[in-house]
C-alpha cells in the first residue's frame, strides 16, 4: 500500500448482547464488569431498537453462542441474567478506520516481524519523526496515520540525513499536513517561538535546561555562547540572571530577540550574532568596559515581576563616581522596596557561567579561555570575584566517559592543565543520542593557570585541533570521536596537505570519479580449469595446460564463480541477464600466455546496480553510487622483477594465479571525492566478505581497483579522464585520488591540456605517473569466445539465490548497534574483518558484549598487527578469549594481566586464561591487608611527594597509583588500590600535619 486507504480499516464484528431494562442497566453494568464487551472508544451498551424501556448490554467476544455461555462468564453475571435478563440477541458492532490506534493501523500496512515507527517528538503543533531507511517507502502513509490520531498535531515531518553543515541543524521533509514550519513551544514557565526547519530545538532536553539555570543564582551574568533561540537564556532571564546570548544562525538570532520579547525579558537579554570564538572574546572585554564606566546595576534582591515597574526608571551613568556613596535612584513604588534600583559604583564585573550547548564541536572553542583574562590579572587579584564556571555540553562514546571526555579537555587546554585535578571537573549524564552515543555536561571552575596564561591564537588552534585529530584517528580506544571516521588507515601527513589543497580549488573546480574494482572469486578452482587457488603457493606449481595456453586446450567455466558472481550481483541491486556471453580482450604482456584474456565485454553478467552510503559508511548525507555493470574475466599471471646476470633486467613469471576468477565491478561516474571513493572500496570489501564470494584481502592482491579520474570547471563539460592502475589499498586509493586531482587541476589552470592516459601511483614519491596512452576497445580487438556458449541463467537459478543472500552488511550493523549495544564504528571494525562478526557473536554469549568487542577490536586487533597477521590467521579461539573476559569479571585479574596472557594465546598457548594465571601466579590480589602494606611501604619511600599532596597537588594520587601496580607487578585490583591508597595518604598527611 503506497496511498492510505481508510475504507479497508472498516469491519464489522457481531457480539452476543443481553436484554435488560432500562432502569437496572446500571446494576447489570456492576455485577457483569468483567464480562463485558471492553473495548477503547466503545459503548458496551446499546439502544434495541423500536424500544425506549430496554436496553443492551453486549458481553465479551468469546461468547460467540449461547453454548458458550456457562463456559465464559462468571456465576454472579450468570445468576443475574438468569433472573433478571429479557433474553439474548446478536448485536452488529461496526468499526472504521476510527476505532483503530496508530499502532494496529501501521502493522497491518508495514512488513510483517518489525518494529512499529509509531512514535515521535512533538514540538508544538509539529510531530517530529526519525524514521529508518526500511519505513522510507510508507514514510506518507506514517505521516498520515501519525497525524489522522492525535488531533493537536497538524503537521508531520521526518529528519533527513541531510545536516546543515554550517548551523548543525537538520533538514525536514513534511510527511503529511499543513507545510507549516513556525511553531510554538511551552517549555517550563517560558514559551518559545520558533521555525523548526531553520533552527535546532530538541524537546528532550528540557531536564537538562532547567537543571543548569537551577545552578544559577538571581543577579548572576551569564554567557551563552551557542543560545540557539533561547532554551538556557530566556529562563536565566526570568530567573534574575543578566544573560549575554549568541547565536551564529541569524534565524536563531532573530527568535532569539523575539523570545526575549514574548517573555518580557529583553532587557535582561542582550543578543549577539556572532561566530562563537569572536563572541567570547568580545562580551568578556565589552563587559568588563561596561562595568568599568557605568554605575547602575539591578539590587539582586529584585523579583521577576519587576521588569514592568522598571521600564520607564531611567537608568543614570555617573560621571564623578564616588566609591562611598551610594544613590537611590526613584522608586516607581515607594511601599516596596524591593524594587529600587541601586546607582553604586562597580569597578570590575565578569560572568559567572559560561554555557556551551553544541556538543558536536562545543569542546574545540574551549581553547578560547586560555588567556582570556590575562589582562584582568590584577583585577581579580584585587577583588573576591571568581573566575567564571564553565558549562561544555559534549558527546562521548567511551565505556569511561568521565575520564575520556576530562582528558579531552585537559588536551585543549594544553600543558597549563596539567595540574588541575579530575575533581574539579563534574560530568553529568544529559541523554543517550544513539547506541553507545551519550551526551553530557561537563562542569568546572576555570583555572587561573589558563586563565592568566598566553593569550589564544588561530594558528595555536589549528595545532591543537589537529593534535586532538590525530590523537583519535591513531587510538582507536578513543571510542568518543565526535564525528564518524571516514575510514581506518587512510590519512597520511602528504594527503593531509592534499586534502588542504582541494579545499582551495572545491569552489571552482568539479571532480569526477569511477572505480573499476576487480575482486578474485572466493572458488577453490580457476575459472576455466581445475588448478587449486591457493594463495602462496610455489612458483608455477598451481598451473594447468589451459592456463599455460598449450595449444589444444578449451576452457571449461567453473559452476560455482558463477554462482557467487550472480549472488555478489543481487547484493548490489543488479539486474541480473538471462543471457551473457564470453569475449576475449586482446592485449599482450608476458603475464598473459594467451595473448588475450577472457571476459565479458559485449553482454555482462549484470548490469544497472547501485550502492547505498549513509552515516552508517560514514557519511553525513546518503548518496547513491551506480554500478554500471558486473562481469566475469580471468586474472593473469604475475611478474617478478629481477637485477639479472650483469645488472640487466630480467622479468620472472609465475602462473599462479593465471585464470583465476574475477568478478569486476564497474562504478558509474558518481563519486565526488576521495572520502567518497575510500567508503565506496571499503563498503564493496565488506559486502563481499560478507557474501562469501571474495576475501578482499588487498595485501594479498585478492581486491585491487582501478581508479579513473577526471576535472572540469563548474559549469563547463566533463573533463578528459585518466585511468590510476592497480591500487591495492583504500589509504593508497584515497591518496592517488587526491594527488591526481590535483596534478590534473595544476596542469589546466597552467593551460596545459589532460590527455587520456594509463597511470601508476608512486606510494613513496605520493605521486602519480605516466605509464602508457589510454587504450580504447578498438585496441583491444574483441571478439566473441568460439570455445564458450552463452551462459543461460533461469529464472528458477536466480530466485533461488535470492533467497540464499545471507544478512546484509548495512542491515547487520544496525543489528550489532541493536542487540548487543555497541557502536557503529565497533560494528564496522568487525564487519571489516572476514569472520569478525561471527567471533563476537559466538563470545559475547552471556557476557558483556561491550567488554567483548573492546577486548577484540583494540587488543586481539593490536596484537595481530604487531605480528603482521590478519585476523584470519587468528589463533585464539573463541573460547580462550571468552576466558580472559571472564576472569576480569571475576576478579581474578586486572585488564593489565589479561593483556599478559593475551600475547601467549596468540603465539600458541592453547589453554584457558584461569589455567595460565595459576601457572604463572598472576592472580589478582584483593587482600586489603596486603594491599595496604604495599601502599605503606610505597608513601614511606615518597615522603616529598605527600607534601605536594598536602599543598594541593593531587595528580601526584595518580603516581602513587602506578607505584603500587609496579610494586605488585600489576596484581594489585585497581580499584582496591586507589579506596587502600586514599585512606593511607590521608593519614599520612594526617601525621604530617599533627608534627608541624
């Protein structure tokens, strides 16, 4: 159904019902409550018709028939209507599209076995919608059902994926009602104005607005620095607070202004529309000038009803300020006076809170208060006023996210935050965005090592911002990357400077882009003969007389390439052909005995397919990537390059992999950037693994690409492409990609023409380079194989594939993210891996799915890779890491340990964790006595380091810390050493204090 159809909802259902009189309806209506006829917008009683004096009562649906009358209805109503009943009669109850709830309407249109995209955040008269891709077909009829049942909705949207990159808000898509964006929301004792498709408003964050202004006191200033249209400022306002409020989106600003207005708090309300690091900088000077030449202020005892009696008090500035007077300015009300607002000098004023509502990039402007008072030093020396608390709203995605999201900001602040103790800093729990996506609030005083310090630069940004970048992209235990990774293992230092250099030429220039991915058919036989395909074998040793070309020899097509061909083409929408044929492409390298390789030129396997990107690759938009066609070839052999007797060069061929089967995937020009074509290469790897229809080992040579490339000025016709052969990883793909726009877009704005050319990609000299003129089909000479028919695909075959498609990757991350609660990128990482996802599931058995995937992605991942093995290779098994998990939630050892007895289950200790910890002694000590002597004996040898403790310093806590762990070897619970370890410093310090 693609169009609501209300008529279908119309049923009718026929009830037994009793006859009663009319005056003892009330009486039957309390013995019979239970054997009723109860449903939701449904009368259980009913006029009979043509009589005034009785009436119906209809009893419950079981009672289909008098026979089963006794068996369904209590003895109190059996007893009742026996006496004093009129008889039975069959009843008519209609039902229409009217009675039924959202939910029964939408499971009867929706595919059977899902969930059920009945519910939605309303924001006025708006009900706002996140439907998942699958619901986009019936997004309409949702909209219209969602709207038909709550009748204070009179519009219904949906969240695209599409985000507004310059003021974070996203776009919406009216599903059904009036197109009415500008709305109107009550939130506490204040009302908003608003248009929801121009600016953010998040109804889910009501506790937490009104959590923070709770925190400030009347007669406070206050700074918002991302206000949006006023969810923090408007009720400091009405609180008492003077509030200076940003926003860089002028339509926030303006409902800003105009909610200032609407709560009759504008002249506590002073709006900026500014970028938010020249907002900063800006209000704290221009409140300092302000309170430095104006004499008036609001008397902090005033109410918030006061505004209406101040607006025509007129507010003086002194021009001989005297520091012991001060003047009352005349009350409108002398019998309160409370109201009086008072002229007094004031030398100095600065805010009290700042608050930083944007958690997405809020943590980056924080590098703007280092420095930012240093030429009020003096001022705040000379005064009791407080450096002001800040308020940074943030995303995390860390198991520990109080320490993750402390230790980020202590890496903006840089060395100046070296000494500030994690208590200074309180994190509080605001909401879950997404699985394994939390938001929070993190609270602290500024620190005057900060504040006093070297002044902010841009440049000094730059570099922090790029430290704390590629802090994350190279420790992937940093789970709280604010936004997705594009991808593992792509940025390199010279595409980094590529990247910066396309962003120079995006506005003037379009790139376009095709790959042409060849991926080895995951078969145990050659595509045309029966040599094995096992991958480092001997030279020449996996080589029949077919591949070696002997004269003679016919090919024979291999059953199942074809299958997993067809199956890799169903995946990628493709319309699979009932009829394809072979061709042979003649070119001659020494690789190639035949002198031409067998394909599929004239009539592919498949054709018109197309690949889905969505955030779930990355992204922050969806796009669709064509797939031109898949076809069928062989592979060739490989050259090996030799110095040769005296210097000369001599090539060596091996057969190997001669006449194994390739799929090659062809990719209209739909790709737009190297982020784009790393994602497109990575997605396609995954879904063949996924398949089972190729490995995808690039390193192995089992996936390569082919990268075609072209430019052209905005506007003008496609550029003259050229082809980058042979890219065997999607770091490499991504910089040659960068690296080649770039020569191409040198080269034109130099007047110097592109030719159609084949090209290499020099990784260590990061450039591309010329190998030959581009071909064309006519050098190739195609001709249709004579030793091959046309290969004939039935309906029957196709179907039956069809429903052999195991779980797609896009729909098995959303499974991962749902059901065992980790996060995209941990479902991508193990979805990377052939096998990874298996291995999890089947450990994550009645454990901790979350400790479980760290335990496989960070630490089993980073040991392979120290001993250059995939995880293919991998000797643990699931059971023995399951162990290790097991014993760290048990106690029995520290994750310290179980990285210990990791390395030796990965070079060949096939026991169990428990087994290797009682043999090595490794077990956990938890004994408070023993624990306590220890850290006695660790505070006796440290006695200075007690006294830094004393006198404030307590990151010296966190060293002792480490001396214990080494005392005992890492045996030592974490957790007992730190309760064991407080308690004995405090009584040292105790001691200390007591001598002196």
């Amino acid at each position: 159904m693609t169009v609501l159809q209300r008529e279908l909802f119309r049923t009718s259902v026929v009830l037994v019902g009793v006859r009663v009189s009319a005056n003892s309806t009330a009486k039957f209506l309390k013995i019979l409550k239970d054997d009723l006829f109860n449903q939701p917008k449904m009368k259980n009683v009913a006029e009979e018709p043509g009589s005034k004096t009785t009436r119906i009562i209809l009893l419950k649906p079981e009672i289909q028939s008098l026979e089963l009358f006794d068996e369904n209805i209590s003895k109190d109503s059996r007893d009742l209507i026996n006496k004093e009943g009129l008889g039975f009669v069959k009843h008519i109850v209609d039902l229409d599209y009217g009675y039924w709830g959202a939910d029964d309407i939408l499971k009867a249109i929706l595919p059977e076995g899902g969930e059920i995209p009945s519910s939605f955040t309303q924001v006025g008269h708006i009900a706002h919608m996140n439907l998942r891709e699958e619901f986009i077909p019936w997004k309409n009829i949702i909209g219209q059902v969602i709207l038909d049942k709550n009748s204070k909705i009179t519009t219904v949207v949906n969240k695209t994926d599409s985000i507004d990159t310059t003021f974070r808000f996203f776009k919406m898509e009216v599903l059904a009602g009036i197109d009415n964006m500008i709305t109107e929301v009550k939130e506490g004792n204040c009302k908003f104005r608003l248009d929801f498709s121009q600016v953010y408003w998040n109804s889910r964050l009501h506790s937490e607005h009104e959590r923070l202004v709770n925190l400030f006191k009347k007669g406070e200033y206050i700074c918002d620095v991302f206000a949006g249209v006023g969810p923090f400022a408007v009720p400091a306002a009405k609180k008492g607070c003077i509030v200076y409020a940003n926003d860089l989106n002028p339509v926030s600003y303006k409902y800003l202004k105009e909610n200032s207005e609407l709560n009759k708090v504008q002249n506590r309300i002073i709006p900026y529309n500014l970028d938010g690091r020249e907002f900063i900088r800006k209000i704290v000077n221009d409140l300092k000038i302000a309170s430095e030449t104006s004499t008036y202020h609001y008397n902090e005892s005033s109410t918030d009803d006061d505004d209406n009696k101040r607006k025509n008090v007129k507010r003086e500035k002194s021009t001989t300020p005297n520091e012991n007077k001060t003047e009352s300015i005349s009350n409108p009300n002398p019998e309160d006076p409370s109201t009086e607002i008072q002229k007094t000098p004031i030398k100095f004023r600065t805010f009290d809170h700042f608050v930083m509502n944007l958690p997405a990039m809020a943590i980056e402007f924080l590098d703007m208060f280092k420095g930012l008072y240093r030429d009020m030093q003096s001022l705040f020396d000379s005064s009791a006023i407080n450096l002001p608390m800040i308020h940074c709203h943030c995303f995390s995605k860390s198991v520990t996210p109080e320490t993750e999201l402390i230790e980020r900001i202590k890496t903006i602040f840089g060395d100046e935050a070296s000494n500030i103790s994690t208590d200074a800093f309180k994190v509080q729990f605001v909401r879950s965005v997404a699985p394994n996506k939390d938001m929070y609030c993190v609270s602290f005083r500024l620190d005057s090592a900060i504040a006093f310090s070297t002044p902010y630069t841009g440049d000094e940004h730059e570099r922090k911002k790029r430290k704390l970048d590629t802090d994350l992209t190279e420790n992937s235990d940093q789970a709280w990357y604010t936004q997705i990774s594009t991808l593992e293992n792509v940025s390199t230092s010279k595409s980094s400077v590529i990247s910066e250099n396309v962003s120079l030429y995006r506005n003037k220039w379009e790139v376009i882009i095709g790959l042409e991915i060849h991926a080895q058919i995951n078969s145990k036989t050659k595509l045309f003969s029966s040599s094995s395909t096992s991958f480092n074998q001997p030279i020449n040793t996996n080589v029949s007389l077919f591949d070696a070309a002997f004269p003679g020899t016919i090919p024979r097509l291999n059953a199942k390439c074809v299958e997993l061909a067809v199956s890799t083409s169903i995946a990628l929408s493709c319309k699979v052909q009932p009829i394809s044929s072979f061709d042979r492409k003649h070119y001659f390298y020494p690789d190639q005995p035949a002198g031409y390789q067998i394909t599929q030129h004239y009539a592919p396997l498949a054709l018109d397919g197309k690949l889905s990107l969505s955030f779930l690759d990355g992204l922050e938009y969806d796009k669709i990537i064509r797939i031109k066609q898949l076809h069928l070839e062989q592979d060739t052999g490989k050259s090996i390059q030799h110095a040769g007797l005296g210097g000369y060069p001599v090539a060596f061929i091996d057969l190997n992999r001669a006449g194994i089967g390739l799929m090659e995937i062809v990719t209209e020009p739909d790709i737009r950037s190297s982020q784009e074509a790393g994602i497109v290469l990575r997605k396609l790897q995954v879904l063949l693994r996924t398949i089972g229809s190729s490995n995808g080992n690039m390193e192995e040579g089992s996936l390569r690409c082919d990268l075609n490339v072209s430019v052209h000025e905005l506007g003008a016709p496609f550029g003259t492409r050229c082809e980058v052969k042979n890219l065997n990883s999607i770091k490499f793909l991504m910089a040659a990609t960068d690296v080649e726009i770039e020569r191409q877009v040198s080269s034109l704005e130099n007047g110097i023409p592109i030719g159609p050319e084949t090209r290499g990609f020099d990784v260590a000299r990061g450039k591309t380079f010329r190998l030959r003129t581009k071909e064309t089909s006519t050098d190739y000479r195609y001709m249709p194989e004579p030793d091959l028919p046309n290969l004939i695909l039935t309906e029957e075959y196709i179907s039956k594939l069809v429903k052999c498609l195991p779980e797609l990757p896009d729909a098995k991350k959303r499974r991962l993210m749902k059901d065992y609660n980790i996060s995209l990128h941990d479902a991508r990482v193990l979805m990377n891996e052939l096998g990874g996802v298996e291995y999890f599931e089947l450990i994550s058995q009645n454990r901790d799915p979350r400790m479980v995937v760290n335990w496989i992605t960070h630490e089993l991942f980073g040991e392979l890779a120290k001993r250059k093995k995939i995880f293919s290779e991998n000797p643990v098994t699931a059971e023995q890491l399951g162990s290790i998990v097991d014993s760290i939630k048990q106690n029995i050892i520290s994750g310290k340990i179980g990285k210990q007895v990791l390395p030796l289950m990965i070079d060949g200790d096939k026991r169990l964790a428990h087994e290797i910890v009682e043999e090595k002694k490794w077990r956990q000590i938890t004994d408070i006595n023993e624990l306590q002597i220890v850290c006695e004996k660790v505070i006796a040898h440290n006695p200075k380091e007690i006294v830094k403790i004393q006198k404030g310093n307590f990151n010296i806590t966190k060293w002792f810390v480490g001396q214990v762990m080494r005392e005992t070897k890492g045996q030592a619970n974490p957790q007992l050493v730190n309760e064991v370890l407080k308690k004995c410093i405090n009584e040292a310090i105790e001691l200390l204090e007591n001598k002196s």
